[in-house]
C-alpha cells in the first residue's frame, strides 16, 4: 500500500524522472502533487505497471492531481552538464511549472539539488513507496514514450516505438550501421559506439 504523504507538511510534491538510461532522447521528469486522499489499485512504480494501465493512470492522474507538470531536458544539454545533473534539472523545471506551489519535496533516488528553499527529502525506490512519486513516475514514462513514439517516425531505423531509445541490441546494431541521429546522447555511446563507428 503506498503512502499519501511523507514529510506531514502540505502540499507536498512528489518528483522522478523516466529516460536516465537510454542511449537517445530526452530525460523527462514530472512533478504531481495529489490530494491528500488520493487512491487507484493500479498505481505504482511505472517499471511495475503495463502499459495499457500506464495510460490508464496517466488520465486518471491529470485529471485528479491538485497540480501536475512533465519537463524536458534534451541530449545536447545532456551531454553538455551530465546526466545527473540533466535529471535533476528536470525535476527543477518540472516544479518550476507547477501551478500549485508544493511546501515539501519528495523525489525519487538519493541524489537532489536543493529547489529555491523548498525542504526536500530523497527516498530510495521512492516510486514504490508514496503515491505521490509513483504518480510522477508514471507521467514522466508516459510523456516520454509518446514523444519517442513520434521521433520515430522520423528515424524509424533504431525502432524507438519499441526500445524507446534504451540500449537494446536492435538499437545498438542500428547505430552500428547507420550512425547517430541528431537525438542520440554522444557522451553516452562514445566508448562503445564511436569505436564501432570508426572503426
């Protein structure tokens, strides 16, 4: 059963990030603060929810949550501050965006930058623990996998409507042989994929 809210201070805002892995793309973060009663049997660290139900949620979140927003950071400043620091920029804009103003953070891992001087606690495998979380887990997914959807039309040799830009072997192979789009991480291929490039 995971928990409305963490810190006993309202509202409170739930953060995490989907794309941290992937060898093209954005990292995407969302930020969703819920009201404090809040439920759906479904919800839960997106990684743990099908993807039908991961749109299920997805409606069901926005149309509920008190306040929601979904940032982009895209590959070129990925590559230019890393992607960590990518990831937590996210989140930053993604609270920045919010319509309501959260008195509490909760985010997703253990590594955050303070926001402004909002309080902040970050919890380990947070995404399956607080409903708050979870719920950003979901819309960062989701957002991230449509937008990935619809580059692939454009590059439809990596199979981003499957692998989503992660590191598959269709993916890699895909590279191997056609090289990197204009939406691929450099920093993140540059050890094993400039070697098959160049080679």
């Amino acid at each position: 059963m995971l928990k409305s809210n963490y810190s006993g201070i309202y509202p409170e805002a739930g953060c995490d990030e989907a794309g941290r892995g992937c060898l093209a793309g954005p990292v995407v973060a969302a930020s969703v603060i819920l009201p404090n009663d809040y439920q759906h049997h479904l919800l839960n660290d997106s990684k743990q929810v099908s993807e039908k139900n991961r749109e299920i949620l997805r409606n069901d979140i926005e149309e509920k949550a008190l306040a929601w927003a979904v940032a982009f950071v895209d590959p070129q400043k990925i590559d230019e501050i890393n992607i960590l620091n990518a990831s937590i920029l996210a989140m930053h804009f993604a609270i920045e965006k919010l319509k309501v103003t959260p008195e509490y953070l909760i985010i997703d891992g253990n590594k955050f930058k303070p926001f402004k001087n909002t309080p902040h606690t970050t919890i380990i495998k947070g995404d399956g623990k607080y409903l708050s979380i979870a719920a950003a887990s979901i819309l960062a997914k989701t957002h991230r996998d449509e937008y990935m959807l619809n580059l692939h039309a454009q590059f439809p040799a990596y199979k981003w409507d499957r692998n989503k830009g992660y590191p598959t072997a269709q993916h890699r192979k895909a590279i191997a042989e056609t090289g990197f789009s204009p939406f691929h991480r450099l920093t993140f291929n540059v050890n094993e994929q400039l070697k098959l490039r160049f080679d």
